[in-house]
C-alpha cells in the first residue's frame, strides 16, 4: 500500500511524507521512516529519487533547481543560490508576491523538510553519504539554522563602568531554548553521519539489485512490500561474531539518537500552543471523543496502560493513529475544563476535577507507550495543527530539524534491521522467517521495554532544563549496570 499521505486546503494544509514508500505498522520491520512536511509545496514520491517540490525526473543528489549565474558563466554561486532560497522563505513560497503565502515559520519548516528529503531520501543502503550530498546537506543545513542565532531575549548583565560603578543592564542572548537544543540537534545529525561513515570498509554483507535473479538474491530475497530496496547478502554461514557485535553495537548506538530526536521533538510540541481550529472542532466531553468502550477502559478503577493496549486494535497504521487522535482529543479537553476559571462548569459536571486529573494522566501514559512503541506513524492530527498554524519560527525550526534527525535515524535503523535479518536467515532459514513475523511488534517494542526507560525519556521531554549530554549520560550507565549485572551472574554461576 502507498504509504504517503496527504492533506491540502487551499495550499496551506499540512501533509504527510515519507521517505520511503513502506508497509506494515509502525516498526522497524516495516521501514515507515516519516518525513511529515508542512505547507503549500507540492509533493513527489521520496523513494522514487524525486526531490520534493520540484521537477519529478530530478535526483535527490542534484542540487537546488536554480536560474544560472546572472553573467551566464557556469552554475550559480553559493551566494546567489543562498539569496534565492531566503528570497522563497521571506515571500512564504508565494513567488507571486501577493502576499498569500505561508507564515515564515510555516515556510522554514517545509525548507528543512524538503531538503532533507532530498538528500536523504534515498539511502536504501549501510553506506557513507556521498562526498557532495553531505556538503550539501551541511551547506543547506547551516543557511537554514542560521536564523536561529538572531532570535534573542533580553536578560540581566553586570556591567562595570569606567569609574568602578558596577550596574546592571539588560543585554541580548539567543533565546533559551535555542541555545540549548539546536547544539544538541547539530551533534545528533553529525553522530548519524558518523555512524553510516563506520560501514565504509564493510565486507561482511553487500548488496543485490532489485532487478537481479532470484538466484542472486538466495534466501534472503525481500517478502515484504518494499521491493525497490535492494536485497541484502551475507556469507553462506552468516556475519562472524566480531561483525555481528560491533553491527549490534552501531544499532545501539543509532538506537539512542533516535530516542534523544523522538524526545527533543516531542518536547517542542508539547510546547507549541493548540491552535483555535483544532479546539473549536473537539466535541464536548472526553466521553465524545473516546467513545464508551474507550473511556470505560480508562476510567475503570483497576486501570493499566499495557493491559489497555493489549485490548486495543492496533492492527494497521490507521488504527493506531485514531486511537492517538481520540485520546490526545480527550486530554486537551480535560485539560481546558481543568483550568477553565469559569467555576459554575464545575456544578453541572457529572466528573470531579481529581478524577478528570486522574483521567488525563492515564491517557497521557497511553500516548507515551504509543508514541515509542511506534516511532514511525504520522503525525496526529493535534501536531499537524500545531505545526501548520505555529507562529514561533523558533519552535518550527526545532521541530522540523529534530523530526528529519529522527527519520534519518529511523532509516538506518532499519537498513541494521536489513542486514540482521539476512544474518539470521543464512544460520537458520526458519528462524530467519520467524523474525519476519516477529519484527512488527517486537523491534520497536524494545525502543521501551521497561516502565524506568519510559519514565527517564518522559522526564527528558517535561524537563527543559535536561541536557542531551543528561540523556546519553543515562544511556551510557544502563550498559555499564547491565554489563556489571552479567558479570555478577557469570561469577555466580562459577
């Protein structure tokens, strides 16, 4: 099934993309790496080596579609190229001038997007990025970002004058938020760079075209729906230990990349504030928006999160996305009458406050174990609104960056995915066929097994005073306490 979807109204709709075209829920297995772009750009398939927004016989490798230099010698230079792209960003992608276009936030939100599926939409291997892809991405990356170091805040300063008189004045820093996430942001996008640099000398597993014969491709030949991916191999008796361990390890590694980009973005969100349109299309009650089966499952007295999903139809993507919709639908509406200052609401309410309180906490856990359970279904429709009616060009840069880092994370994620399937396959063709199965739920699932690792990425999320250093500070601890708790068992066992 297509996996790109798309919402337009009057060109100013949000809409939805992906990097690839994939099947299946939202997990590992099923490849469903979302690039979910907003704004009034028109949108060509990814994983079809079409740039968004652009001529659809374009290869994502090509740079910006640009008139060429104004004295007709060669290419347009970095200069006129950089002028071109903040000249479509000021006039908010309406090249008419008429003043129709989308906000400025709305407008670097869909520039970062499109880039990024550009450059990284077809990296349907485990290899290095190209010499001039990565220039280019780092190139883009940096004129886009460079807006950030103008947005400012005023704070207190101690200032000592010629004659000894010490007086405070109030200076201009770039804003709080900024400062702190787009170095962690910039670090995350160099460490996945980084990690796809590792597999340059592999020679363990390599690559069979989609075209090749069915005799090539052997057992490990692709029975899922993404058949413009090329087939991994690996030798007749699969990877040798020391190969599949440090592939483990890269796995590991890109693993928590993906969970500090998941919480960084979700953070930012949570921060952006609920537009009108979305508020005034809720229903009335919570009780509305779940339906009767839903809300007596959450509001029953012996309530459990994982119980409740269990009982849920998580079958298909769709599913899973009401679900989210229905729920995060029913929180902000309990959260409204909560904070409403109109008290006669309280007299006419069939539900205390404690207990709404108590309600909107459960759905909020409900949404935390979806939201890593599975890491690539679209956006809800409560974040589309945000991102498609946000003014702050702060908040549109940090989230639209922190999405495609968690992308492009997801994307090499399931390139190891690959390659472990293949390996499994060569020692065991059985199991191999068992893990296909298996990859829907549990890969994903494992991004949080326990209920401490969802709790320390939820404290993440709510904390903004956590540092990305904090969250693979704690990343690094749990291996060190799970190495020291093997060699406990090992030596108990002697």
């Amino acid at each position: 099934m297509h996996r790109e979807e798309m919402l337009e109204d009057s060109g100013n709709r949000a809409h939805t993309l992906s990097f690839e075209d994939a099947g299946g829920g939202g997990s590992l297995a099923d490849d469903k790496v979302l690039v979910r772009s907003q704004g009034s750009t028109t949108a060509s398939d990814a994983s079809e080596g079409q740039q968004i927004g652009t001529a659809p016989d374009r290869l994502p490798e090509e740079g910006p579609k640009s008139r060429p230099r104004k004295d007709g010698n060669g290419p347009p230079s970095d200069m006129e190229l950089m002028k071109e792209k903040f000249a479509k960003l000021l006039l908010g992608e309406d090249m008419s001038g008429a003043g129709t276009g989308v906000s400025s936030a709305l407008a670097l939100s869909n520039a970062i997007t499109n880039l990024a599926a550009s450059v990284f939409g077809e990296q349907w291997r485990l290899e290095p990025m190209s010499a001039e892809r990565k220039a280019r991405w780092r190139k883009e990356i940096d004129w886009l970002l460079s807006v950030t170091d103008h947005i400012v805040e005023f704070v207190a300063s101690q200032q000592t004058s010629d004659d000894g008189k010490h007086m405070e004045i109030m200076i201009t820093q770039q804003r709080k938020d900024l400062r702190m996430n787009i170095p962690a942001l910039r670090k995350l996008d160099a460490m996945l760079i980084e990690y796809l640099d590792n597999f340059k000398d592999q020679k363990e597993f390599w690559y069979v075209s989609r075209d090749a014969d069915e005799s090539e491709k052997g057992n490990a030949q692709r029975t899922d729906d993404k058949w413009w991916l090329p087939t991994v191999r690996v030798p007749p008796n699969g990877l040798s230990e020391a190969s599949r361990k440090w592939i483990q390890h890269q796995k590991e590694l890109v693993n928590q990349v993906l969970k500090a980009a998941m919480a960084i973005n979700a953070n930012v969100l949570m921060e952006m504030e609920i537009p009108e349109d979305y508020i005034e299309s809720l229903p009335k009650n919570g009780r509305s928006s779940l339906g009767d089966a839903l809300y007596r499952n959450i509001t029953e007295e012996d309530f459990d999160a994982e119980a409740f999903l269990e009982s849920a139809d998580l079958s298909t993507e769709h599913k899973i996305l009401d679900l989210k919709d229905r729920i995060e639908a029913s929180v902000v509406i309990w959260k409204r009458k909560m904070h409403n200052k109109d008290v006669k609401s309280s007299w006419v309410s069939a539900v205390s406050w404690g207990k709404r309180e108590q309600f909107e906490d459960r759905a909020e856990t409900i949404l935390l174990i979806l939201k890593h359970r599975f890491p690539g279904i679209p956006q809800s429709q409560l974040d589309i609104s945000k991102i498609q009616y946000n003014k702050d060009v702060g908040y549109s840069i940090l989230e639209s960056y922190s999405r495609i880092l968690e992308s492009l994370a997801f994307t090499v994620m399931s390139r190891i995915e690959d390659v472990l399937r293949a390996d499994s396959l060569a020692q065991d063709p059985a199991h191999g066929k068992l893990l296909d199965s298996e990859q829907v739920t549990g890969t994903a699932k494992s991004l949080v097994d326990t209920a401490e690792e969802t709790e320390k990425l939820n404290k993440l999320e709510s904390n903004g005073s956590m540092t990305l250093s904090d969250f693979m500070e704690w990343e690094m601890d749990q291996d060190t306490e799970t190495k020291e708790e093997e060699e406990e068992e090992s030596g108990n066992l002697d």
